[in-house]
C-alpha cells in the first residue's frame, strides 16, 4: 500500500471517528468517547447491545498474529542460512544446500501458503468489517453522514 492510500484511508476513519463524536454529543449518548476509530465502534456496539464489530475485529487480529507465527520460522531459515554462508563459510552453497534437503524448502513452502491464506483471510475479514458491519452499525443508530 503506497503512503498516498494510507493517508487517504487514516483521513477516512478520521472523517468517520468525528462522524461517530458528533452523533455521540448530538444524541447525548451515555458513551464514553475515544480517540481511536475501532475502539469507540466497540463502545458504541457495548451501547447498543451487540457485539459484532468487535468479534469481527477480534478474530482479524488472531489472524495477522497467526500469519506473523507461520511466517517466522521461514525467517529465521532464511537468514541462519544467509548468515551461515555469509559470515561463517564462504565457500557454503546455499541453494546447493537447499536443494540437498527438501525438508528445508517444503516445510518452509508450506508455511508461506499457510500465510498467504491467513493474509488472504485477514483482507476478507477487513472488507467485511469496514464495508459490509460498519455501514449496518451506523445505519442501525441511524448516524447521518453530516450530523450538524
């Protein structure tokens, strides 16, 4: 994601965590407010009862901790093997060596697939979450997009 999109995107929930404080006051909701986007969609869904956003976010944060868990073995492979051949034996093959041992390329080939389909997941989670679960969340406290 380039710098232009993520300040688009930290501009948006912004736009919509004032949206979210404007609605709060307007209505004079009994709900703590917070500087933080998804935390005061936690508060505001604690308000009303539910709790979806919030187990939604949950598990999308399980998921990107378990792809750092399966991505980091490959990690540490990679740079044992880089450091070994770089600094310990420069005569050291790496990709002779690699290939002289499957098991150090299989097992390291099947825990980026596990990744790639955790971040695929954890990217389905996202748009779920921010397109689909908070537009329902504000049309059911009936936000207005210009609340003043």
């Amino acid at each position: 994601m380039n710098s232009g999109k993520i300040l688009n995107k930290t501009l948006e929930f912004s736009a919509q965590l004032d949206i979210l404080h404007k609605h709060i006051t307007k209505n004079d909701l009994q709900v703590q407010k917070s500087d933080s986007f998804d935390k005061q969609c936690f508060l505001l869904e604690r308000y009303m009862g539910e709790n979806r956003f919030q187990s939604t976010h949950k598990k999308m944060n399980a998921v990107n901790i378990l792809s750092g868990i399966f991505a980091f073995p490959v990690l540490l492979i990679i740079l044992a093997a880089y450091i070994y051949g770089k600094w310990i034996d420069r005569k050291f093959n790496i990709l002779g060596f690699f290939l002289n041992n499957p098991i150090l390329y299989i097992i390291p080939a099947i825990l980026i697939v596990i990744t790639l389909v955790l971040a695929i997941y954890h990217s389905i989670l996202r748009k779920n979450l921010y397109y689909n679960i908070y537009p329902e969340f504000k049309r059911k406290l009936m936000i207005e997009e210009i609340t003043f």
